[in-house]
C-alpha cells in the first residue's frame, strides 16, 4: 500500500510532462501540415537523380 505514494505522484508528474511536450510542439507547428509530406512523395522532380558528367551528354544510352 505504501508503494502507491510512491507511484501515484511519479504518475501525475510523467502525464504533466506528457501533455507539456504536446502543447509545446502544437506551439511550434508541428501538426500544421499533415498531409503536405505524404503527398510531396508523389510529386515529379525534373531533376535527374544521377548526375551525368559532361562529356556524356552528346552520347546516347547505348553507345560506348
């Protein structure tokens, strides 16, 4: 019975810190854009994702 002093406050201090980390990241926007990333996935990038070097540019894929 007496471990419940003991557990009882450890409780209530772990669940103010619980809902002090959720309202500070609320604060700082980090719920703002829920769906942004999961839709940038499919988003084109023109860019290509391996850099040629320049004197492949004039070649074509098959040649040599």
């Amino acid at each position: 019975m007496s471990i419940l002093y003991l557990l009882i406050p450890l409780g209530v201090v772990l669940m103010a810190i619980a809902i002090g980390v959720f309202i500070w990241t609320v604060r700082s926007g980090q719920y703002e854009d829920l769906e942004g990333p999961a839709y940038r996935i499919l988003m084109d990038d023109d860019d290509p994702m391996i850099p040629r070097r320049p004197h492949d540019e004039n070649k074509t894929p098959g040649e040599n």
